[in-house]
C-alpha cells in the first residue's frame, strides 16, 4: 500500500511537473520573501530573460513604473490576509528589451498548517496579442470606411476649396474695395482652417490607435475634463454643470490622454447641444468588469435612426465641425476593449455611457 502511495504521489508530481514546463500561461513561485524560486518556460519566452537571471531577484524587476506603490500595497494586503490569501487583477511589466508586458495576474499565498506564509505562486497570462488584435480589429472597422469616408472627404473639401479659389482670384485681379479686400481675406482664413480641420481629423481617425496603458483614477481624470470645459465661458455660457463620482473606484488600465479626448469630445458634443442652457452632469461607477463614465444633458435628444449614425465618420447636424469627434471617439474606446453607447430621446436628453474593461483587484 505505501509503495502504491509512493507511486501514485510521484505521477501526481510529474503531472504538475509537466504542467508547469508546458502551460501557456506565465507561472513563478517564490518564497516568504518574494524572492522568485523557479519560474516556467512561458515566463522566460515572454520577458525574454535566462533562467539564472531571475532566479533570486525579486518581481520588482519587471517593473513597468506604471503600477502605483498602492497598487502594491493592495496586493500585499490581500496576500498576508488568511482571511484572503490571494489577489488578481491587471498589471503591465517590462520584458529585458524594454516592451510592455501586459498581464492578468492571479497570485496565490502558500501556506503551512499552522497558517505561515510559505511563498507564494503566481500565474498570468500574456495579453499582449488580444490587446493587439482588439487594435487590428478597431483598424480594420476603420479601414472598411475608407471608401466611404473617401467622398465625404472629398465633398468637405471641395466646398471650401471652392471658395477659397474664387477668393484668390478676386484678390489676384486687384480691383475690390478695402472693406470688400478684408471680407475677402477673412474668408479665406476660415475656409483655410476648415480645410485643415477636415485633413487632420481624417487623418487622426485613420490612424491606429497606439495605446500607453497605465492604471489611472478615472474620477481625476473627469474632473480634469470638466475643469478645463467650465472655464471655457464661451463655450459654457449659462449651462449647469455637475458631476458625481464614485469614491469607490480604483485606477484602471487605459491610455489616459486617449481616454481624455473621448470625454472632451463628448463633453463638447453636449454643451454644443445645450447651446448655453440646461443641466450637463458627468458620473462614473463600475459593474462587473467594467468601470463606466456617463455624460448625461437636457438637450434637444438623438432621434432613434440618427442615434445609429453619429459614430460614423464626418456625420454631423452642425454647421461647424468635422463630424469626427465621435467617430474617433468610438474608435478609441474600441482600441481598449470597452463600448461606448448613447440612451436618448427627441426632447430628453441624451445620455453617453463609455464602458471600459476592468478585472477586481
């Protein structure tokens, strides 16, 4: 019976063995300290060290820089807790050549009968190629309205072009009035912009999105956004403006200048709709895998058909503007993972959620 034992036991260790040597998924384990004791091939390939050269050192040596002392905090917290003993949630390290190492990272407490703290075993997985393939599929979205967004462009170009053509020539022929010259030269200035509004926003949209992902206070950020939009008095005029956050939430992994212009972009989208009245209010909160930001207004409303029109590209209702603030907008959140939706209706508002990806620390 004990060499049955002795058996059974040995196919159990080989089986963990094997599994550890061959899993997919990035496994260390390291001793009360922290220090790494033995790390898995997935490991070496994904940070691109040797063996010898991690053996003994501490995790911290992965470090991206991104990951705030708190975060650390958190972990050691969740960790040294018996009531716990374990935490999980998104980290991004650094590989030997310098790339950014993105991982969902679980990390589990061993312990002895009595409860001491052995050492620990973390397990992660490379989100290196979803992330990029998220992007793939955002450019590809993008691409396939090239065509399209071709004849717009060249509609939106045209009609300033045009103008600007007749301008030159008035001026050329030398014959206009001093007030008719300096009419003639403001028009050309505007439509000078507006033609350089139209390229740079095209080509902002058909850019791929190359995200910095760090975890960021989502509630800073916003109140940032909105910061910077009530100082902005032409722009505001008499709308009220409030915000209610969610003291509960934690920094979440995005490209936080990105994520900064979805917000401005809505934001703007909505005082523009409020044309200096009514109530504007921005909250953020999370649900299960998600952080979210909301930009609620007492606007005119989205009619149902132009709802599902307003994240395509040069579409707009405005006399001024690209039509691409929400486009890019869309494209960006998509990068990320997350959703970006609109809840209206004609005479009621319109409410603008972003939905970000976000795993329980």
């Amino acid at each position: 019976m004990k060499a049955q034992r002795t058996s059974a036991e040995r196919v159990r260790e080989l089986s963990l063995s094997l599994a550890f040597r061959t899993s997919n998924d990035l496994m260390w384990s390291c001793d009360h300290d922290g220090n790494i004791l033995e790390v898995n091939p997935a490991f070496l390939r994904a940070f691109g060290y040797r063996r010898e050269e991690v053996i003994g050192r501490n995790p911290r040596m992965l470090s991206s820089g991104q990951s705030t002392p708190e975060l650390y905090g958190r972990v050691w917290e969740a960790l040294r807790d018996p009531a716990r003993g374990f935490w999980r949630g998104t980290i991004v390290d650094r590989a030997k050549d310098g790339r950014e190492v993105p991982l969902h990272l679980a990390i589990t407490a061993v312990r002895d009968v009595g409860a001491e703290v052995l050492g620990f075993v973390a397990v992660g997985m490379d989100m290196t190629e979803q992330l990029s393939l998220r992007t793939r599929v955002a450019q590809s979205e993008a691409l396939a309205n090239i065509g399209e967004m071709a004849a717009v462009v060249a509609h939106e170009i045209r009609n300033p072009l045009g103008s600007v053509v007749i301008a030159a020539s008035q001026l050329a022929a030398g014959d206009l009035g001093e007030a008719d010259r300096g009419m003639v030269m403001k028009l050309l200035r505007n439509e000078s912009k507006r033609l350089t509004d139209v390229l740079a926003g095209f080509l902002a949209y058909a850019r791929q999105p190359s995200l910095r992902l760090a975890r960021v206070d989502l509630n800073a950020l916003v109140s940032e956004v909105l910061g910077i939009a009530q100082s902005n008095k032409d722009l505001l005029r008499h709308t009220r403006v409030s915000m209610s956050l969610d003291p509960s939430l934690r920094p979440c992994p995005m490209d936080s200048d990105q994520i900064r212009q979805v917000l401005w972009n809505i934001v703007v989208n909505a005082l523009q709709a409020l044309a200096g009245t009514g109530k504007l209010s921005v909250s953020t909160g999370s649900e299960p895998g998600w952080v979210f930001f909301r930009v609620r207004d007492t606007g005119p409303g989205i009619a149902g058909r132009m709802q599902r029109e307003i994240f395509k590209p040069f579409f707009t209702t405005k006399q001024q503007g690209t039509g691409l603030g929400l486009a890019t907008a869309d494209r960006i959140v998509k990068a990320h993972g997350g959703e970006i939706g609109v809840d209206s209706r004609p005479g009621d508002g319109a409410a603008f959620t972003v939905r970000l990806p976000w795993m329980e620390e």
